[in-house]
C-alpha cells in the first residue's frame, strides 16, 4: 500500500473526544503476528482517541485512524495537529470501504491564533 510522509511544516488536524489517561492505554498489536505496531520512528504506537473532522465540517470521519508513538490525553473539545514525522497510508477495507490511517510521533494542541494569522 502506498504511504505519503508529510512534508515539515503540513499538518493534520483532528479534535479530542476525551482520551482515556497515558496509564491506561496500550500499545497497538498486529492481530495476525502478535508484534507491536510501530510508528514512523520505530518506537511502539498506541490509539490516539481522536477523531477527524470532515473537511466540509458535517461530522466525524469514521474513515480516519490516528495512531501516535508519544501518547498525551487532551480535554474534550481540543483541537490537535500532528507534530514530527507523519505518515498516511490509505486503505480499501473489507466490504470496500475506504479510510486512512494516520501515523504520526505525536499530537499538540492547535494554536488557533496562528491559524488565523493574528500571531
């Protein structure tokens, strides 16, 4: 499958829907091989427990995974880019639906001033 590294600077963005505390995840297994999933620097990767939003803002992009090596929880609400080598790989899925699995070091908050360029 084809994967696309973001270049520095591109960013993508999704929004926290109250993720579960850093003690309580765990890391991300291949259900075939039983062997970690790693992120794009080698190191384990866990679920983030965000969403994506659709781009024309009509709700959540079911389609969308988000998997992070450097795992923090953000209150409800927050809105998150990805930060460090990020990695995207689209999927055909059984039954034929169509997703993408976004793989990145970490996620941080969005600093809305500079989205608007008031920084």
């Amino acid at each position: 499958m084809a994967q696309y590294k973001l270049a520095d600077g591109e960013k993508f963005v999704a929004m926290s829907m109250g993720m579960r505390d850093a003690e309580s995840i765990q890391q991300r297994m291949n259900r075939e091989t039983g062997e970690v999933k790693v992120g794009p620097t080698g190191k384990p990767s866990y679920a983030s427990g965000v969403v994506a939003i659709r781009a024309d803002g009509s709700g959540q992009d079911r389609g969308v995974t988000i998997a992070v090596e450097e795992y923090r929880a953000y209150p409800m609400g927050t809105t998150l880019h990805t930060d460090g080598i990020t990695v995207i790989t689209p999927y055909v899925a059984d039954g034929g639906r169509q997703g993408l699995s976004v793989l990145c070091e970490r996620l941080v908050p969005v600093n809305v001033s500079s989205i608007k360029g008031d920084a």
